[in-house]
C-alpha cells in the first residue's frame, strides 16, 4: 500500500496546538483577493481609455453604442472586435471614487477604443474580457448595421445571427496556415451556358461580375458551383456559397472537395455541432480558408478579401430567417456583393420573382442554356387534367390516372420511379363516404386523420376516435378527401409487389437511393438523388399547392415540380414525367415547356402592374387591433405609404405547434400592410424603426410586431 492510501496517525501531544497555529499563519497571509468588477480605484489604460461598446440588448430604443472605461489590466486584451461584459443599467447617482457601479453583467462587443467619451458623467469600467480573439471585423459590422437598418431591427439581433456562441476549446486550438491559390479551373459544363465560360474567366481575372443563373436539369450544379469557387480562389480571394440544407451544402461539399482537394474550404451547417462549427468559422475568420459553403446561417461569414457571394434556390424557404430582425439570405448576399465590390450568383433550376427582377433591373444579367440544350437535357413532360381524370376508369377506382400506372411501368424497366405526393403522412383528412361531411373530432371539432392503417386520431387534439360516426347521416365509413405520401406508399407497393417502395419526407429524409428498379415517394422538397437519375416521375395532386391563398402558390408550386424532375434523366434517355394538375394553368404550361424564366417574368410584368413585391416594399405590423391603430398612428410613414388593412390573423388550430409571429394562445391578433412604392423602402424601414423605438422607451404596452419584407403577404 502507497503511503497516499496509509490511515492517518492518532495527534501526537501537543496537536491542537500545532493546527492553531497553522490557522493563524494561514489568517496573517497576504492572500490575493479578486479584483472587483467596477475595478474601483483601478489605474486604466494610458492610451485611449474609453471603450465603446455594442452591448447585446435587442430593444430597439437602445439600438447604439455605450462607453466604458478601460482598466490598465484589460488594456492588452481589449482590443475591437472581442466579446466583453460589462455592467449595465446602473443609475447615474451611483458613482464612487470615479466610477458607475452596479447594474447586471451582460455580454458585448468592443466596437472601437477612444481618448474621450462624448458622455459628461462618470464611466462603468469593463467587466473582463472574454475572450482576446477579434470576432468582430470592421466590415462585418457594417454589414450587420446595414441589415439592421434595412430590416428596421437592432444591430444586437444581427450579430446575434451574425456571429457565433464562443467555444473555448475551439478557440484555443490554432487553424492551419493557409494554402497558396489554386490553378484556374476548366469550364467544363459551364460551356453549356451562353456566358458560362466568360462569367468563370472574369472570376479567376479578379473580376466582380452579377448572374442570375438558370440551372439545367441534372447533377452537374454542385461541381458548377464548385467551380465558380475556384475561380475566384485562383485570383487570389474568398468565396462564400449559401444553400438551403444541410444534403445540398454536403453535395457542394463533395464537389469541392473533388476539385480542389482537402483544406481550401469549410462547411458551416447545424449538423457540425457547435465546437466543429465555431473551430470552422475562426479558421475563416482567422484567413486560414478562403472559401465557405454552408447553410443559412453562413451568409454572414467572415470570408476575408470576399470575391463571390453565391446562392443556391433563393425561393426556398429555408432562406428567411426567423428570428428578429427576419433577414433573408439574398437580401443579406445582395448586400454583401455591394459593400464588398464582390461578385454575385443566383443559381436555381427554376427562377423567382425577385431573380427576374435583378436581371430587368440590369443589376445582374443572365446566365441561361439555349433551348436545344434545355430540349435535350430536361425530361419528356405530360400532363393529365381534370377532364382526362373524369373519364379515366383507374383514376375514379386508384386514384391514379392510367397515363400514371403506364409511366411507372415503363420507368421501372430501366431504374428507379419518384412519386411527389404533396401531403405527408396515411390520410390526413378524412369524410363520411356517404355524405361527405368532414369527420372532426367530438371532443375539439378538429379533422380527423389517419396517421397510419386502421387509426383514427384528431389533427388538433390528439385524441382518438376509435367509434366515430357521421352527426349528419350516422354513417360509420370514411373516405379519403387528402390522400398523403405513406397511403400512396401503400397503394402503389399493392399494385406492383414485386418492386420495393420507399419514402422520404419530414420523419425520414433520403440522401440517395441506387439506380435500380425501386419506387421512391416523396414530400416536396425531400426527393432523394437517384444514382443515374429517375427514370421517370410521377407529380401527384397539383391542385393542392396551387390552390394556397397566396401569392407565391403559383412560383412556389413550379419550383417544387421543377426540382423534382430535374432529378429525372432527359429525354435523350428515356427520362419522362407525368403531373396531374389542370394543363391550362401558367404554371403547369411553363413546366411542360421547361420555361421558369418565362413564367418568372410574367409573374414580375403583373406584379409591376399591381404594385405587388417585389416591385413594390411592404412590412407587415401584428398586433391586437388598439396597438397597431396607435402605432400606425404615431408613426411618421414616408408621403407615399399606403396602409392596407387590418384584418383578421388566422388563428393557430389548437393542438399544432406555435410558429413564430403567431399570437399568443387566447388572443386574437390583427394585421397592417404598409407598402411603399420602389425607392421608398429605406423611409418606411427607419420610420417604423423609429416609431418602435419610441413606443418602448415609453413603457411598449402591448406588444405590435414589424416584419419587412414578410414571405406570407395571403
């Protein structure tokens, strides 16, 4: 046994004794104490003792920069751009020996150091500081005051977004020496592109060209992409792609890494977690990578000596973010492009509104393939409407109209089938089949569906109704009014039992599936990649995205269809899709003649015409009805606003989780649009910015909501 692990001895004579002693020894030390957080009576730094200071309070009304001083002993680390704490909301009567005391520790950024404060009183001293790491350049923080102001928000909220939670272990390895610029790249299948080849030249020459580019059908986009990075990165500066997911930015992951090799890229996506993540972005920050690829989060990335900002499917909606002050990637890429005289790339396979807006503005120009390569390179497209399903015999018994069941067994000889069903889930709504009264729930009079074969539950409540009944006619049958993607599943794996059926959608997300023969269903926006692509693609219930209440059903609908058949081989090898919606809609005629352009600009000519966005700048202002009239009221909205409303927001059905900007549960909540014509949108920015401001350091009241730009306008 060690002598570490012997039992102690009894004392010896005179051991009481002995530990009194040693407790006065120990009370006659001169023991360091800890330096108090006012640093009362400290010396502070000899050259620019004022700190400024960003603090992280969100309130509007207290959207600007406080001084502090600054301790002889934080003099080194307090350096602009690092993380401090500091006291804040002490009284100006609280000052002893020269210094404000008191108020609660909160967290900062340094913004810049000074000789003089502008304020006459007594100066808080800085807390610590955090962390010695600058996290906070000077044209990052331009940038989020430019997306504050833009979006009438608080700067604190966008560097919220802006900059990530520290990570000390992260932080305390250092990132590897940077790699010297790559060769130019080859254009490859950029030449399909009438500019694609000199949009690649002009990168690599150092060049800041703006594109909107529609994409051809097909895996190539990603090595596309891959490829407009390292042609910036061979002219000697950075490159910073935005995507909307997590798979796509590991498809772009993928081809850069093919092209370009290990270590001249990061990837910065919620799937890293939060230490791989931070130690990724401060080796951007730190210049150790030029090139970023990431996900929403990623467009305010640190990319030093930026030479390309770029996008990928500007219209999907996990680009708006949802926290305050709700930007958007292409906003906030826009604005980066300008600030930095960077190039820009708006690249989908379908188009926007707003993408078709940047190229008849002449801010960017487009990057579009002549139609013999759309023809040879997109899928064979057939639609089956109304009146082909009214006389369709295996329609009216499946469902599926008999174009359909020929496509899939055609498909299936030579690969894989994708199925897009709009709805998720067995039966989502259900009815009496007699009479067709909508079956609801007896406890809460919320829909019924059937999650999965022989169930019954409430969509509201969650309640089953295992003995349900029609109240109009007492039937005990029920029929299907929406059909989801697990009963089509279902339906389809009965119709063909020899071939596997799977699925994709919110629960289980797919990646890949292989080239053989296999039907894939799926939700929009969760198809799989085929290896070698689909043979042929099944685009189910049309109706039930055109038929949304609102203005963006019609684009939104057409960017989902476009992505799903883009997966599907062209019509040189077979490649073929079927869409059942009415074909004299828009934008099922743009998707048989593959023309997103087309129906984008059209869209854009009636927009104009109505003084619809993007033509035309809006904020929404929620709230109960008292709140928003007074705030509309008092704010000083620029000549030419016009105010459009209230009404009614739609109450959140009980039971469904709460989104952001839903009222409070009980409380019913009214809606103000305010739009301004073009040019006018930084004056109703900074009047409602500033009437807010206004209303909460008076005490707010009621809470009134501002939103500019809102993706949801009905």
């Amino acid at each position: 046994m060690s002598s570490d692990n012997k039992q102690p001895e009894e004392p010896a004579d005179g051991g009481p004794e002995q530990l009194a002693l040693i407790r006065e020894t120990v009370r006659r030390a001169k023991v360091p104490k800890a330096k108090p957080r006012t640093w009362r009576g400290a010396a502070l730094a000899k050259e620019l003792p004022v700190a400024r200071v960003m603090v992280n309070k969100g309130v509007l009304h207290l959207d600007q920069y406080f001084d502090y001083a600054v301790p002889e002993e934080l003099d080194a680390d307090a350096q602009p751009g690092v993380r401090v704490r500091v006291r804040f909301g002490a009284g100006a009567h609280r000052v002893r020996d020269g210094r404000r005391e008191g108020g609660g520790l909160i967290d900062g950024f340094l913004i810049e150091r000074r000789a003089e404060s502008d304020y006459a009183g007594a100066l808080a001293a800085l807390a610590y500081v955090v962390s010695p790491e600058p996290v906070l350049s000077p044209e990052m923080l331009a940038l989020a005051r430019a997306v504050a102001d833009r979006y009438a928000g608080s700067l604190a909220d966008v560097l919220q977004l802006a900059v990530p939670p520290r990570n000390g272990r992260a932080e305390a390895k250092p990132s590897p020496e940077p790699l010297s610029p790559p060769a130019a790249p080859e254009a490859a299948t950029w030449g399909r592109y009438g500019r694609g080849v000199a949009f690649l030249e002009a990168l690599a020459s150092g060049g800041a060209p703006r594109a909107v580019w529609t994409a051809l059908p097909g895996p190539q986009w990603s090595d596309e992409l891959a490829r407009a990075v390292a042609a910036t990165l061979a002219s000697g500066r950075g490159a910073l792609v935005v995507v909307p997911d997590g798979r796509r930015a590991a498809r772009v992951d993928a081809a850069l890494t093919a092209l370009l090799g290990e270590g001249r890229h990061a990837v910065l996506t919620a799937e890293s977690g939060p230490e791989k993540r931070y130690r990724q972005w401060l080796a951007v920050r730190r210049g150790s990578v030029r090139a970023v690829v990431g996900t929403r989060a990623a467009m305010f990335a640190p990319v030093q000596d930026l030479g390309l900002v770029a996008i990928w499917d500007d219209g999907d909606s996990s680009h708006s973010d949802e926290n305050a002050p709700f930007p958007h990637v292409r906003e906030v890429l826009e604005l980066r492009a300008a600030h930095d005289s960077c190039g820009f790339l708006l690249g989908s396979t379908s188009c926007t509104v707003e993408a078709a807006q940047l190229v008849a503005s002449g801010w960017a120009l487009p990057l579009i393939a002549d139609r013999e390569q759309v023809r040879s390179a997109t899928p064979l497209v057939r639609t089956v409407g109304d009146g082909e399903l009214a006389r369709d015999e295996a329609a009216r018994a499946a469902r599926l109209p008999s174009l359909a069941w020929q496509t899939v067994r055609a498909g299936l000889k030579s690969g894989p089938v994708l199925v897009q069903v709009p709805r998720r889930g067995y039966v989502p709504r259900l009815a009496c089949e007699r009479c067709r009264t909508p079956a609801r729930c007896r406890h809460c009079s919320g829909p019924l569906e059937a999650p999965g074969a022989g169930d019954l539950t409430c969509g509201w409540c969650g309640r089953g109704a295992p003995h349900w009944h029609c109240v109009a006619c007492g039937s005990t049958k029920l029929r299907a009014q929406i059909v989801g993607a697990r009963r089509t599943a279902e339906e389809l794996g009965r119709a063909f039992p020899a071939v596997q059926v799977r699925t994709s959608g919110r629960d289980h997300v797919l990646d890949t599936v292989p080239g053989r023969p296999a039907l894939v269903v799926s939700t929009p926006g969760a198809e799989p990649v085929a290896d070698g692509g689909y043979a042929a693609a099944l685009l189910l219930d049309g109706w039930a995205m055109l038929g949304r209440p609102d203005l963006r059903a019609g684009e939104d609908a057409l960017r989902r269809w476009i992505d799903a058949a883009s997966l599907v081989r062209g019509q040189g090898e077979g490649g073929s899709v079927v869409i059942v919606a009415e074909p004299t809609l828009r934008p099922v005629q743009a998707l048989v003649r593959w023309d997103p352009v087309g129906h984008a600009q059209r869209e854009l000519a009636e927009r104009a015409e109505l003084g619809f966005p993007p033509v035309s700048r809006m904020a929404a202002v929620t709230g109960k009805a008292e709140a928003i009239a007074a705030f509309v009221a008092t704010a000083a909205l620029p000549g030419d606003a016009e105010v459009l409303g209230p009404v009614p927001v739609p109450v959140a059905d009980p039971g469904r989780p709460r989104r952001p900007g839903d009222p409070p549960v009980g409380e019913v909540w009214e809606r103000v649009l305010l739009r301004v014509p073009p040019g006018s949108g930084a004056a109703l920015a900074a009047a409602l910015k500033t009437a807010q401001a206004a209303r909460m350091a008076r005490g707010g009241g009621e809470p009134v909501r501002i939103r500019i730009d809102p993706p949801d306008i009905g």
